[in-house]
C-alpha cells in the first residue's frame, strides 16, 4: 500500500494525503482571516469610555482576551449594490497565521497626494474578547490611535504567554490620557483557560492564502494604463462610489 494513502476500512476507497491537503486548502479558502464574533466592543477617545452597542450606557470592566484571535485588516469602503456605503472588500488575517498588513503605498490604490479622509481604504485591528459575568463574546476593533493601545498590549501578553501555557490574560478595560484624548488600556489582571470561542492555533498555510489574495486585489484595483492612481480614484468618486461620508 502507498504510503501516500490511509488504510481503507469496509472496503472504502483509500483517502490520499492529497485529497486531505486539497480539502484542507478549500476550508482555508472558504474561512474568513479574521472572525468578528460576538457583539462590538467600542472604545470612545474622546471620553475613555468602553462600551457595546446598541447599549452605549453600560460601560466593561474585566474579560478574557483571546490572543490567537489579533489581528489586522484593510477595508475599502464604496457604493455597495444596494446603493448604501459600506465596505465593498477587505483583507486581513491572524497575527498568528503570519499575517501583517502592508504598508498603505503597496495596497492598491496608493497615492500619497490623497487625503487621508478621501482614502476608500481604511487599516484596522481586531481583537476577541469574552465578557466574564456571562460568557458574551465581543470583538474589539481598533482604529486610528486606538491600535496603539492595543500594540501595547500584545507586547505584555506575549511576554508572559510562556508562563500560563493554556491560558489567556484576563484584563481590565481602562483608558489612559493621550493628549486631549485617551488611548484604550488592557490592564492584565490574571489569567485563565479562553474556554468555548477561542480561535484555532496558528495556520501559516492561512497567511500564504491570504497573500495571494491581496494579489489578486491589486489586479482588481489597479488603475487604467496611461491613468495616475490620483487620477482614477477621483474618477471614481465622481462616478459616486464615495459620496457618502464614510462611518465608523
């Protein structure tokens, strides 16, 4: 018998490696980078408040944070079919598997003349975490200043990860003064076991996949030969693909 197949059993027919490896790639490809799970945990900068929605009065306190599940993202933003602006494609993936985000010149669409609010791609990071007084799963994404708090925090986790092999870091939700602003801190509190929810180990196979694709969006936004990239993309906010103002 190969040593490229399993031995059969009730006389099924032999399942190779390959026919595995295929199947594993497709549930690659057909699984999100990233997952947004749960409800969304909201950090306002202007007043150092944690909250999700549509409940803005109740504010967090402490939860399980989920490290496998960091990661970050690119969005674009445009007209969608339904004629409302929203996010028309993205990419972005697990820290874990691989993935960072490339600089903004080699996305598609760079142009360094464009305003950052005119820009219809928009970088963020994502983290899971588990509400404690009831299990309730919420998904923390950060943008703009906000990712600096969270950077701060993946920098002490993964520090002390070796030392609670099993666990992750429970934390408690605070903000610290940036300026005029705040910037969210995840102080850590403890550690203990995610539980039901926790993101699968890391998939490097997954990070390949995803590089790939960003490939494949760079041939999808790449500007009309004998065009600028300045140039195409005003002409597709005039063909009113960003009229809106895009939300948060």
């Amino acid at each position: 018998m190969s040593e490229n197949a399993t031995a059969p059993t009730n006389g099924a027919a032999q399942i190779s490696d390959d026919e595995i490896n295929a199947l594993a790639d497709a549930a690659r490809a057909l699984s999100p980078g990233m997952r947004f799970v749960g409800r969304p945990l909201n950090f306002g900068w202007e007043n150092g408040a944690w909250y999700w929605k549509p409940d803005r009065d109740h504010g967090e306190k402490v939860g399980a944070t989920d490290l496998r599940s960091a990661g970050e993202a690119w969005k674009r933003w445009g007209r969608m079919d339904n004629g409302k602006v929203g996010i028309v494609d993205q990419i972005g993936g697990r820290y874990v598997d691989g993935w960072r985000n490339p600089p903004r010149h080699a996305m598609p669409e760079a142009d360094e003349d464009l305003p950052a609010s005119d820009d219809p791609w928009k970088e963020s990071s994502s983290l899971v975490l588990k509400r404690l007084s009831d299990d309730q799963l919420l998904t923390w994404s950060a943008v703009y200043s906000s990712r600096e708090g969270m950077g701060e925090f993946l920098a002490i986790a993964a520090k002390d990860w070796r030392d609670h092999i099993g666990c992750m870091p429970v934390v408690l939700l605070e903000s610290a003064p940036d300026g005029k602003n705040f910037k969210p801190r995840l102080r850590i509190i403890g550690w203990q076991a995610f539980g039901e929810g926790e993101s699968p180990p890391a998939d490097p196979a997954r990070g390949a996949l995803l590089r790939k694709r960003l490939e494949e969006l760079r041939q999808k936004y790449a500007a009309p030969e004998g065009a600028t990239s300045k140039a195409a993309i005003a002409g597709k906010k005039k063909r009113g693909d960003l009229d809106d103002e895009i939300p948060f």
